[in-house]
C-alpha cells in the first residue's frame, strides 16, 4: 500500500515471486469512470473507491488458501477496513513509503498511466499512515525492500 508511485507494482511482483503466490495490480480493478476521473485530473473520494475496494477484498477472500500479494493505495483506515473484511487475521499490510520529492521524482519518469502527477499531493493529503502494518522505506532497491518484507513476515 502507499501513495502513487512509491513502487506498489514493482515491490508486489517481485514480492509474489519471492512468496511464489499470484500477484494482481489494484489499478486493473478501477472501473472505467474512476480512470477516466484520474486521467483528468480529479482526485477519487472514498465512495469513487467503495466498490473498487470492495471487489478488490473479493478478490483477497477468493485467493485466501493460496495467498497473494496486491497492490492497492490503501489509503485511510476505512479503505483498509473494507480490504480486511472476512479475512482480517490473514490479511498483512506493507506501507511502501517515501518522500514527497523522491516519488514525484518516480513519477517523473513513469510513463504510459493514467494517474497523472498533479494528484499526488490529493494521495498524500489523505493518506493516513497504518498503526498495524508492516513500513518499509523506499529508499533503498525493490529487492532489498521484499528482502526486508520477507524477513519482517517470517
């Protein structure tokens, strides 16, 4: 979890890899009007988000035995309340987090998504960091980051 551009995507897959569970990209789940919202530069509010989130726990619950790593903002309490229904005890969230200046910088440089740089201060905004999650900083490499997920998680 974390704010656009502090590498969700990256550190999921290869987090996934590590863990040998399947890995999907909450961004695929967005309903068109949510992109359609963000690529014109409106932020979303939590109920633009409601249903995103809502199929993105179903989709938690269906890979519950097996497990699997998604990547998602997460970003208020009440998003990751309805991420944790049903599957509270077996659900572990990561804080990916980073400076305001080192993911404007990533985002700088990200090319072809719809989520454009104007909104990340909105993400920043409201995001309120977990008290029951695993924070790891993005300052060092994807693989240190899941070398330490991995070994916090052990």
């Amino acid at each position: 979890m974390g704010v656009s551009g502090c590498g969700k995507t990256t550190v999921g897959k290869l987090l996934a890899n590590a863990l040998q569970v399947p890995f999907f990209d909450g961004d695929d789940f967005h309903s068109k009007d949510n992109v359609a919202k963000m690529e014109g530069g409106t932020p979303l509010n939590d109920e633009d988000r409601k249903g995103w989130l809502q199929s993105l726990n179903a989709l938690s619950v269906r890979n519950i035995e097996k497990g699997a790593v998604i990547a998602c903002s997460a970003l208020k309490e009440t998003h990751r309340i309805l991420l944790k229904k049903d599957i509270e005890a077996k659900l572990i969230f990561v804080h990916l987090l980073g400076t305001f200046d080192s993911i404007l910088a990533r985002l700088r440089e990200r090319k072809n998504h719809y989520m454009p740089i104007d909104l990340l201060k909105s993400q920043l905004d409201i995001l309120e960091p977990p008290i029951d999650a695993i924070t790891v900083s993005i300052a060092n490499t994807p693989e240190k980051i899941v070398s330490k997920i991995v070994e916090l998680t052990k």
